[in-house]
C-alpha cells in the first residue's frame, strides 16, 4: 500500500484547509468585533451607574435610612436617656439617704425600742453578706436594661410610616 495521495484528495484536502482558515479569520474577526462591543458596554454600564443608579440609592439612603436613624436618635433622646438619668438620680438619692447618720441613728432608736418592748437584750449585730448598695446596683441594672430593651424595641417596630410605597403605574389595573 502507498501512502501518497491522488491528486484530487490533495485538491479537496487543500480547499478544505483554506476553508478552515477562512473560518478561522471570520472567527477572530468576531471575536475583536465582540471584544469592542463589550468595552463599549462596560462604559455605558459606568455611565448608567453614575447617572441612574448612584443618585437612586443616594435618594433611597437620605428618604428612609437617614429618618429612621433621625426617629430612632430622638427617641433615645426624649425617652432612654431620661429615664436611665432618672433611674440613677433614684438610686443614688436612696443611697444617700441609707447612708445619712440621722437615718442611722432613727433605726437604731425604733430597733432599740423594740427590743426593750420585747424585753430583750442588747443584739450583736450580725454581719449582713449584702448591703443596700448590693439592691441599688440591681435595681439601676435592672432599669437600664429595661430602657435599653425598650430604646431596641421602638427601633426596630413595625411602623408603616416608616414604608412608603412604590407609585403605582398608571395604566395598571390596580390605579
């Protein structure tokens, strides 16, 4: 067997081989044709951004994000803030007034009193493992988290002035 070629298989093999690089011409001629269309639409996608997009969510931002963060400030303002001021102010003014030696020196004389009504003895006293502090400390903690819990509350509610919704399209059938 001969491993040559008729001369029309050569023929046909060398127009198949031209086709194939005329194909392979168009192709890449495609190919940069797409490139440019591409780079053509990265560009009209930034200009779109910068244009549509950009000033959509500025104007979604400064219509419901800055309001809300402007209600929710004022109600920690007007609300929490006072009332942990006040809870402290309590706390601090029971303290005080624990603490006075003229208080201390009326319950020694009530305790004093019951005790000689009752006919004992004077009492050593007993050391007590928590004072009054101990109480005040856990009532303040108490009420501050009680006003947290309240400031997160009203934050996070489900108010339907916070929402607006969308202008409905004319020609639906819903207008």
């Amino acid at each position: 067997m001969s491993t040559s070629l008729s001369k029309q298989r050569v023929k046909e093999l060398d127009k198949l081989k031209a086709e194939a690089q005329a194909l392979l011409s168009q192709q890449q001629e495609v190919l940069a044709q797409a490139t440019v269309l591409a780079q053509q639409a990265s560009r009209q996608a930034q200009h779109l951004t910068r244009e549509q997009v950009v000033p959509r969510v500025r104007e979604g931002y400064s219509s419901y994000v800055v309001p809300a963060a402007e209600r929710a400030n004022e109600v920690v303002n007007r609300t929490l803030v006072p009332a942990i001021g006040t809870a402290l102010g309590t706390a601090l003014s029971v303290a005080d007034i624990a603490n006075d030696t003229r208080v201390k020196a009326a319950v020694k004389r009530v305790k004093d009193a019951a005790d000689r009504v009752a006919g004992r003895a004077e009492v050593v006293p007993v050391k007590k493992k928590s004072g009054i502090g101990g109480y005040v400390a856990l009532a303040v903690g108490v009420a501050a988290l009680a006003g947290v819990a309240y400031a997160v509350w009203q934050t996070f509610r489900a108010d339907d002035e916070l929402w607006v919704a969308d202008e409905l399209d004319e020609n639906s059938p819903e207008a």
